[in-house]
C-alpha cells in the first residue's frame, strides 16, 4: 500500500515539473519568408523557390540551413495573393471590422524536407517567454497551402492530430478526399478524380482508342492517373504504356523519353507534375520528338515559361485542362507598389523593427522581379488563393461573433478544430461573383477551361480557350468544345491526329480480339451470312429476324427474296407453253375426231368416250397452269382438288374405254349379251361414280384441313420458298392413291385385253399409256420429295403434262396417223378383216 502511494506521489511531482518546464525550440529556429503580425495568425506554406542545395553532411560541424534558388513565379504570385487578400481583409469594414489577420508565409523550396521544416516552424511560432510553459496549441489557426499534392499531404498529416485546417489552393489528388486520414483538409480546387475522368471524356470525344500515358511519381501523379487508367478501361480506351518518374531521377526521365519515342500512340496523357513536366519538355525538345498530341492537366497546361519555340516544336497543339481564370480586381497594381512597400521588412526605413534580423541578400532573386508584370494575368491559381484566405475569414467572422456596428468580440478564444468546424459551414460569394462552399470531402466543384496551345501570326504564343468542363452537369452536357479552333500538333487546323491500335471496323464486320494483347487491339472479321453490323466497332454481329437476310455489304437486314414459279421465269413460261400445247393439240385431235366422226376407226373407238376423254385431258393440261403463280389461299385449294378431280375424270375415261373393248369382243362369243350390261348409259354413269368419289375426298381434305400458302424458311436460309402446304397430308396421299387405283386397274384391265385383233388394238395403247402414266407418277414420288423451292412444283407440273401426253398419243396418235395419212384403212372392211379371218 505504502508502495503505491510513494508511486502515485513521483509521477505527480514529475507532471507539475513538465507542466512549468518552458517551451525550447531544438535547432537553430526556421523562419518565414514573409510575415506580418496580426490580431489572428494564419500560415502560408509555398514553393516559392524550385531548387534546393544541400549542405555538406561530414558530421564535423553543425550542419547549414539549406539555400534555395530560382524562383517559382507561379508559387511566388500565390504568396502575393495571400497578402494581397489579408490586406483587402483588414481594410474591409464588413468583414473583421475590429480584427486584422497577420501572416507568416514559409518557403518550402519544392522540397519534402524544407516542407515538414516549415510546417512544424509555422506550428511551433518562433519566440517562446522564458515563462511559457507547453500548453499543446498552436498560433496559428489555418494554414494556406501547399500547391502541390504530395507535399499538401505531408502538411496534413502533420498538421492533423491537432487539428489544425489546412486549406490547398492546388493539391488536386484525390487521395486527400479521405475525411478519415484527412479530416481538417479543404481546398478550392477540384479532386483529380473530376479531372481525371474529364481526360478520359475529351480522349473518348475525339476518338482516341489507343494513349500512352506519362505520369509523376508521387501522390498527384499516381492518384491522377491511377483514376485514369480504370475509367479508360471502362470506357473502353487502351493505354499502350504507362510510365513515371521523379524529379530527382533522371535515368527514369530518360527511359519515359525512350517509351513515348518508341510508342505507336500517338496520344499522351501527361499526369505530370508542374516540376517534373519541365524537365520532361526539357528532354522532349533536346531530342526532338514531335509528333505527339500531348493532352495535359492542370498543374502545367498554362505554364507562361514552359512555351517556348523549342518547346512549341515538340509540344505545340497540346490540349488540357485548366482551372478557371479568374482576374482579381486591384491585384495587377498590388504586385508593381503596395507589395513592395508593405511586404518586405529590410525596404523599410526602421530596420530594427522586426523581433529577429531579416538579411536583404535572401530576397535577391525575388527583387529581381520587381518590375515583372506580365505572368500576372495568365495567374489561374490566384484566385483559389483569394477564396482560401477569405474563407478562413468569413469561418473568424462567425467564430467571433462580428457585428456590423459593434465590430467582433476580441476576447473569444478560438480553437483550431472550432475553425475546421465553421470551415464546413462557409457559404459565400467573393467580389468576382465565384460562389464558394466546400463539399462533404472538403473540396470545390469542378470547373475547368479545355485550352490549347497556339502560336499566333506576330510568332507569340498562347493559351486558347477551345472549351469548358463542368462538373456539375448531366454526364453528356458536362464537355462543351469549339473543334474549328483547336489546333493540332504540327500546327495542323483540320488534320486532327489519329491513334488507334486497330482501324475501325466498319459496318458489316465485327470485332475480334488479338490473343494477348489489349482490347483496343482487334481484327475485324466479316458477318456471317444472316447477320449484320450497322455500327462502326460492333462487338457482335445481330441476327436477322426470320423473314429478313443480310445483304451483300452485311451492314442492313432486308425481306429475304420470295422464290416461288411464276409466269415470268424461264421455267414458267417453258411449262406455260407446252401447257398450251398440249391443249392445242387436244383441241386439234377434238376437231379431228368431231369431223371424222361418222368414219369406221373413229365409231369403232367409242366416239362419247374419246370426246370425254379428251376433253378430261384438256382440263388436265390446264389444271398445271394453276400450279404457276404466287400461292394464295384459293390457287392452293384449287391447284389440288383440280389436278385430282381432272385425273380421275381422266382415268376414268380409258378405264370406260377399256371395259368396252372387253365386252365388245366378249359380246362375239355365242349366246353372250355381256353389253347390254356395259351400255352407253352405264360407261357414263361409271365415269361420274368414279369421279364422284375423289370429289369426295377432295371436299373432305378442304373441309377437314385443307391446302395454305406457307412461307418455307427452313430449307433455304436466304430466301423463302413460297409454296402451298398439303394441309392433311392423308387428303392428298389419298387423292394420289385413288388415281394410282384407277390407273393400276385401267392397267390391268388393259393388259388382259393385249391379244385382241391387231386391226383393233386400242388395248395394248391403253396399256402402253398406262404403263407410261405409271412410270411418271412412281418417279414423281422420289423427285417430288428431294426438289427445292420452285423445283418442287415444276417436277409436279411436269408429272401432270408428261402423263396427259402420253395418254394423248399412245391413245389417239395411232387414229389420228390411220385418218391423216392412212385413209384407205380407215374403212369398216379394214376394220373387220383380220378379226374375221383370225376367228376362224
């Protein structure tokens, strides 16, 4: 127990010993390039210098303060700005009536080490009372800065567990968005992710498939890019190669130069950093490397002193993106009198009024741009500045409860995390009529000009506005851009720089993809027949829809051709023809047995009969002419039920012919009276019994499921087969069985009665004729099934002519010969004769 007190008792001796121990800086004390005191403090941290030179590390003495050297114009007006704006402040009698803000502005010399140096000098203050004990708190409460990003990230790391707000004016990586790691971060400027995905639109406006990419290796740099490449991905743009380096390593600069030299983009997107981008042009103009549409960002698209002729040889036509160019009104003759009368202590009279001794000699090179104006107006980062310093002044307004008449309440204390929280609030508009504000990621909206760089007729150079980006726009309004002024690299006007890894596929092929290597790198391949491509760059070639087929180009689906036979093809009229023929030359044969008709041969061949018969030919010839034509509902129905109706009346016929000739020679045996059976009325009533029955069939196949016209797509694929669907497939097997039926019995009958008198031999021309009628039909079946399209048709067609023609001249050529050309045989004796003596 005693233990435990004793315990408790040092550690409380040692905490009152810490608690009254002073503040001692370690080191000689950093100082700030410029400085001003005021009633509340802010910082200012730039690289107002671009080059640093180290001291020599030999431990042998205490090591010197770095020097600096070459002055960074740009960071330099942002310094300027910063007082500029302080000043414009503690004049103003609305804003911090009774309050003036000093300043205390570090130069970070472009480097790491000099920026963690000058943060922690702008955190600690420089003079500590001997009496002032470590309380933890800062004198300030916000710092202005740092322009770039890697360096902005280190300020607010290190800045950051005491909350102190740290306002950018350029640091644009994305990373810095993260409230978590960052959480009294703000800027008034956009996150590269904004200015990353505006690269990838402008790439993606103009056509560019295929880019190289160039980027510097530190947070701005790989953030930006990083961005890039997966949005370009997505929007299916290709990056050939992407390479990076850093400012301190001039062996990797050379291996980028190498890259973008050996490179087949001709697109570069240069992520680059302001410092390194200098020395990347550098090296660009040294070798000569022209060629190149360079596409830039913020950070060095409108650097007055990196165009330059030789630079504009290498560089001339590039595009990019910048911040908005806001003109500040009175800053233009701040810079030439009032900043030197007020900002520089050793220019003034009293030389000993500051707390420390200030030594001209570490202005030397900043005099020396005394009477330089001419940068000032192209200054786009300026007026980030001014909203930066004014945003911390309207958060101190609040903070400290001003009033317009009664001034603000000077004895507040005010917290650094309490500015970080009226920071989140700030709502406003500055004099230029900017509104500024800071989203839920600390940051600005995202509104850039597209400029281009140009050489006018008197040989200057400019920065060409050619455009806008905003934001804050719907995705299809946000990039507005006046083509007709941008001029390319190689000073081209209309000739716009091409860089695709493959040339585009036109309409009517489709893309594929080279094995191993990226998508943008495709080989384009012809549509199958069927299908089509009516875009530029199809991934896949469309099927046509069913009635429709690609044509010869593949790019348009049209109504597939129609094929069914019609009047008009060869095949039609050839069949037309001989359609005609044949009923001509049964007309004739009509005519010749009509004037004959009282003549032995033509009474001897049953003259009803015959003239039935052959007018059943002639509707057989003319029921094929309903085969040819386009197919309707109608033609289908009756182009059958015709062909069936017709044969059988047809069959019908020879059979009648065939029974007679039976019975007549039968009718000569003695006591025979066979014909009295098989009269006149008999054979007739035959024929219309016969025919009535595939009648029949016939209204039973319509009735039931009758013939349609039918579209056949399935047996060509680039045409349809017009062509008439059986319907019931047993009506028409039926109608062809009831006619094979009759034939084959005509057949038989016929082939029974071969060996009748030869002065009398109508039966063996019936069994010829049938014996052809046979053939045809049994060789239709095997033709009709295995002929395409119109084919199929024309092979029935041909079975119908060729079997009436056969009936028509095995049938009544023979007569026809006897009553032309044999007249003396054509007498009853003749008839008679040869029957006569072969009875006995």
């Amino acid at each position: 127990m005693l233990l435990f007190l004793y315990t408790l008792l040092l550690f409380h001796q040692l905490h009152t010993k810490a608690e009254n121990t002073p503040c001692q800086t370690m080191g000689d004390p950093k100082f700030p390039l410029l400085s001003k005191d005021g009633d509340v403090t802010i910082g200012g941290i730039f690289a107002i210098h671009r080059k640093e030179t180290l001291p020599s590390f030999e431990f042998t003495q205490k090591p010197q303060l770095l020097s600096c050297s070459s002055v960074n114009l740009r960071d330099y007006r942002l310094a300027q700005i910063m007082i500029f704006a302080t000043e414009e402040i503690n004049r103003s009698e609305l804003l911090l009536p009774n309050v003036s803000i000093g300043y205390q502005i570090y130069d970070t010399c472009g480097s790491r080490l000099s920026t963690m140096s000058a943060t922690m000098g702008l955190m600690n203050g420089q003079e500590f009372g001997a009496r002032h004990g470590c309380n933890g708190q800062s004198p300030l409460l916000a710092i202005i800065g740092e322009s770039e990003s890697s360096a902005t990230v280190i300020l607010s790391r290190t800045t950051g567990p005491f909350k102190i707000p740290v306002i950018s004016p350029s640091a644009t990586c994305e990373c810095l968005s993260n409230r978590k790691d960052y959480p009294s971060f703000f800027r008034t400027i956009a996150s590269d992710y904004h200015q990353s995905r505006a690269l990838v639109h402008i790439v993606k406006h103009f056509g560019w498939s295929w880019v190289g990419a160039v980027n510097s290796d530190n947070d701005y740099g790989n953030n930006g890019m990083a961005i890039f490449v997966k949005i370009a991905q997505e929007e299916g743009i290709c990056v050939e190669y992407s390479v990076k380096f850093y400012r301190t390593e001039p062996e990797k600069l050379k291996k980028v130069v190498d890259t973008i030299e050996r490179g087949t983009a001709k697109v570069i997107v240069a992520f680059v950093s302001f410092v390194e981008m200098g020395l990347l042009i550098d090296q660009l103009s040294i070798q000569n490397i022209t060629g190149f549409q360079m596409i830039g960002v913020e950070s060095w698209i409108t650097t007055k002193n990196y165009i330059t002729p030789s630079s504009f040889h290498s560089l001339g036509g590039s595009l990019g993106f910048a911040v908005r160019k806001i003109n500040i009104e009175g800053f233009a003759d701040y810079v030439i009198k009032a900043f030197w009368d007020t900002a520089f202590p050793c220019l003034q009279s009293e030389r000993n009024s500051s707390q420390y001794v200030l030594s001209c000699s570490r202005y030397e090179d900043i005099f020396a741009l005394k009477n330089y104006t001419e940068d000032v107006s192209e200054q786009r980062y300026a007026s980030n500045v001014y909203k930066a310093v004014y945003a911390v002044a309207h958060s101190l307004h609040r903070l400290l409860k001003c009033k317009e008449q009664e001034g603000c309440e000077k004895s507040l204390t005010i917290q650094p995390h309490e500015v970080v929280e009226a920071l989140k609030k700030v709502n406003f508009t500055i004099k230029m009529g900017d509104h500024v504000w800071f989203d839920s990621t600390g940051g600005a909206v995202a509104q850039y000009e597209v400029v281009n760089w140009q050489q006018d007729s008197d040989g200057s150079f400019q920065f060409k506005t050619v455009g806008y980006y905003d934001a804050s726009l719907p995705p299809d309004q946000r990039l507005e851009l006046n083509t007709k002024e941008i001029i390319w690299t190689g000073g081209q006007l209309e000739k716009k720089p091409k860089s695709v890894c493959s040339e585009s596929c036109p309409p009517g092929t489709r893309k594929a993809a080279q094995k191993g290597r990226p998508v943008c790198c495709y080989d384009c391949i012809p549509c199958a027949e069927g299908e089509i491509s009516n875009e530029t760059d199809s991934v896949n070639c469309k099927q046509c829809p069913g009635e429709y087929w690609s044509n010869v180009e593949k790019n348009k689906c049209v109504l597939k051709a129609v094929e069914f036979l019609s009047f008009t093809d060869v095949m039609g009229i050839v069949l037309v023809f001989f359609s005609l023929f044949g009923v001509g030359l049964t007309v004739m044969v009509a005519l010749l047995f009509y004037s004959k008709k009282d003549s032995p041969i033509v009474k001897a061949n049953n003259s009803e009969m015959s003239f039935l018969l052959l007018f059943s030919l002639t509707l057989c010839f003319l029921c094929s002419l309903t085969f040819i034509g386009r197919p309707t509902v109608w033609s289908c129905m009756l182009r059958h039920t015709a062909f069936g109706i017709t044969f059988v009346l047809c069959i019908s016929c020879v059979l009648g012919k065939t029974i007679v000739v039976l019975m007549a020679f039968k009718a000569t045996l003695p006591g025979s009276n066979v014909m009295k059976w098989f009269g006149p009325s008999q054979q007739r009533l035959s024929v219309i019994a016969f025919t009535l029955i595939q009648v029949l069939i016939c209204v039973l196949w319509l009735t039931i499921f009758p013939p349609f016209p039918y579209k056949n797509m399935t047996y060509y694929k680039e045409k349809i087969i017009l062509e008439c669907s059986l319907g019931s497939t047993l009506g028409f097997w039926a109608v062809l069985g009831y006619i094979s039926l009759l034939a084959f019995l005509c057949f038989i009958l016929a082939f029974l009665a071969r060996k009748l008198p030869d002065n009398f031999n109508d039966a063996k021309f019936i069994t010829f004729s049938m014996l052809i009628f046979c053939a045809v039909w049994i060789t239709f079946i095997p033709a009709y099934v295995s002929s395409p399209g119109k084919f199929t048709v024309a092979v029935e067609i041909f079975a119908i002519l060729a079997s009436s023609f056969g009936l028509l001249f095995c049938i009544f050529a023979p007569k026809c010969y006897i009553i032309l050309l044999k007249p003396e045989q054509n007498t009853k004796q003749h008839m008679m004769g040869k029957m006569t003596s072969k009875s006995y």
